[in-house]
C-alpha cells in the first residue's frame, strides 16, 4: 500500500502533529493540509522510485495548518 511507504519528517516540530498525521495517512490517500489536497497516489506515480517523501514544517500554527511541501525522488 502506498500509505505505507510514506515517510514524514519534522523540522522543529512535535511529535504530536507527526502522530496525527501518520493517523491521516492511514485512513486516507489525500491528506488536506492548509486547504491544499495533497494526492499521495498521484505522486506516488509520477515518481520513478516508490518512496514518496513529505517535509512537514512546523509554523507554531495549529497541526493541519502547518506548511507542508511535498518532495518527490
């Protein structure tokens, strides 16, 4: 499954919102974050390796509002 070969990384964040967010990711395919879709599934295929990364900054504001980035390998 896709969902289980995401990896999600903190920058000066907590642990609690990398906890929620791994809760999500397991129930859903599309996380919404900040009001932007984010379609793991689609990502996932315009990657050539089957790892897809996300790098979650934590802005102090509150968890699913924080900024996220989507990186591709």
């Amino acid at each position: 499954m896709i969902k289980k070969d995401i990896k999600i990384y903190l920058l000066a964040g907590s642990k609690l919102l990398a906890s929620r967010i791994e809760e999500r990711l397991k129930k859903e395919d599309t996380l919404i974050l900040e009001g932007i879709s984010f379609d793991f599934a689609g990502a996932l295929q315009s990657s050539k390796r089957k790892e897809c990364n996300i790098l979650i900054i934590d802005t102090g504001i509150p968890v699913f509002d924080a900024e996220v980035m989507l990186k591709k390998y």
